[in-house]
C-alpha cells in the first residue's frame, strides 16, 4: 500500500485539488445574497430623519451598490477559476 492510497483510504474518498465548487454553493455567493438583500432592504426602508424627510439612500444608490458587488463576486470567481491547474482542458 502506497502513501496515497493510506491517506484515501482514512478520508473515504479522493479529492482532487484541482476541483472547484458550483459558484451557488460557496461561501461568497453566500455574502454576495445576503449583501444584495441588505441593500435592498436598507433602499426600501428610507429613515424619515435625514435631510428633512429626503431619502439619502434610493433606488439609484442601492443599484450601483448592488452593481458593485456584482462585479466584485464575477471578479473573486474568475480569480478562483484562475487558480485552478486544469480550467483550460474539457
């Protein structure tokens, strides 16, 4: 018995180190919804308070802000296919 095939065996299963996860299922996609709602919420809500009765933070602002993270999460997902050996092959 080889080294890899111990350490397969204490795992289970093999993991390959070139795999990359479905983008729905990581973690940054997951801040990238909460983030989005966020917005989106904190853009409906207003606060009567601020500059007598003018919502600071409207529709406009929370969709260039929601545009931004947007392209930060393409950004972060390109950079994690970037990292992998094998993204140019099948």
């Amino acid at each position: 018995m080889t080294t890899n095939d111990a350490q397969n065996s204490r795992t289970g299963t093999a993991r390959n180190a070139n795999d990359i996860k479905i983008s729905t299922r990581t973690l940054e996609f997951a801040v990238y919804v909460a983030a989005v709602l966020a917005t989106i919420i904190t853009s409906a809500v207003g606060d009567d308070r601020s500059q007598n009765g003018v919502d600071v933070f409207n529709a406009h602002d929370a969709m260039q802000l929601i545009t931004w993270l947007t392209v930060g999460l393409m950004v972060a997902r390109g950079l994690a296919k970037a990292g992998n050996r094998d993204h140019n092959h099948g």
